[in-house]
C-alpha cells in the first residue's frame, strides 16, 4: 500500500469513528475511545461498524441495534456519516 492509500485509509477510519462517537451524542467523552469503535468492511465491501465497551454500553443505553455507515473521501478530505436504528 503507498503512502497517500495509507493516509487515505486513516483518515476515512477516523473521520468514520468521529461520527460514530457523535451519533452516540458523546464525541470521545465519557469514556468512550477511538478503541471502542472498529470500523471494517464485509465481503463485498460495504463498511461496518463494531462498538465495544462504553461505545457498546452508550448503544444500548439510547436503544441503537443497527448502525449504517458511509464514508466518503477525496485527496483532500475524508467525511463519514453514521445512523443509528433503533427498535
């Protein structure tokens, strides 16, 4: 992987955990950390969320089960919106 495809990935990650942590109306506040959010990908590619810890428990506190993920990015920039469902 080159340099700007590393940078790349990073930023997309991080801009994705950034987002997480404020669709759970936190930000990287009570306790929750960037090692609570993973943000991986499925077979064909789509990115997918993991919460662990006080992410996970601040997902069940607002009654969130399913989180839906978009990142976007250009040379310049990353962005990622997240939306959490609830039942």
């Amino acid at each position: 992987m080159n340099l700007d495809r590393k940078i790349s990935y990073l930023s997309n990650n991080f801009a994705s955990k950034e987002a997480t942590s404020k669709a759970l109306g936190t930000g990287f506040t009570q306790g929750i950390t960037l090692k609570n959010i993973e943000i991986t990908r499925n077979n064909s590619g789509t990115p997918c969320l993991t919460l662990t810890g006080k992410a996970e428990q601040k997902a069940e506190e607002l009654g969130l089960e399913n989180f839906f993920l978009s990142i976007s990015d250009t040379s310049d920039l990353s962005s990622a919106i997240v939306v959490g469902e609830g039942s």
